[in-house]
C-alpha cells in the first residue's frame, strides 16, 4: 500500500524562517537547484521578502518563546482554511479576506458584549422589581 505525503505549500514558504536562513542565504540555497529558473528565484525571493514584512515581528517573539514551529503551523492552518497560498493568492484578496476576518471579530466582540449587558440589565430589572414589590 503507497502512501501519499501532502506538503503544505504554505509550510515550504514558512520553511526558510524556521530554518533561520537570512535572505541572502535563502537565494543560495535556491540558486544551487538547477531546476531554479529567474522567474522562480524572482518569486520564491518575493514571498520572503512579503512574510518578512508581514510576520517578522510575531516570528521573532514566537522563537524567543521557543514554539516557532508551532506558530508557523498554526498560521498554516489559518492560511489553508481560508485557502490562501502564499504567493498564489494576490494580495488583494488577502487584505479583503482579512479585513473580513477583522470585522466578523469585531461583530462577536460587540455581540457579547451586548448579551452581558442585556444579562445585566434584565438582573437589575428583577432586583427592581423585587425591590418595589418590598415596598
């Protein structure tokens, strides 16, 4: 019986950082495959550069914290439920899926906190209540 490994295209993006390869040694290293056309080294150079932009920050406090491999999972994840590829999805539509992703948090955010202050105002209606039937 074959089995088949899946390889996250996401995770090979992810893969020079958990490495700790710098840019430069990131293009050596593809520089030395053969297979490796200009084109391929111009784009596989440009999704560094965008992953550094965009998680430098959470990749450096992740390997401080000693759990690098498990952020980059986890982002993985992320990007592959909302079937992004680094790379192959345009950022536009990145920013929009994004920025939704945003939003729907903010809308259950307010709607807790809206549920917790009906809560709060319905139990100082019946203390009211109980109060005035005292009376």
């Amino acid at each position: 019986m074959s089995e088949s490994l899946m390889i996250d295209r996401n995770l090979m993006r992810f893969s020079p950082f958990i490495g700790g390869l710098s840019r430069d040694e990131y293009r050596d290293t593809l520089m030395e495959n053969d297979s490796v056309t200009p084109e391929i080294l111009e784009r596989e150079l440009s999704i560094y550069d965008y992953i550094d932009k965009n998680y430098s920050n959470a990749l450096k406090q992740a390997k401080e914290e000693d759990v690098l491999f498990e952020f980059v999972m986890d982002q993985c994840k992320l990007l592959k439920d909302l079937n992004i590829v680094l790379g192959e999805t345009d950022d536009v539509a990145i920013k929009k899926i994004f920025a939704r992703l945003s939003q729907i948090q903010k809308e259950e955010e307010n709607r807790i906190k809206n549920e917790k202050l009906r809560k709060k105002q319905k139990k100082m209606k019946r203390k009211l209540k109980a109060k005035n039937r005292q009376k």
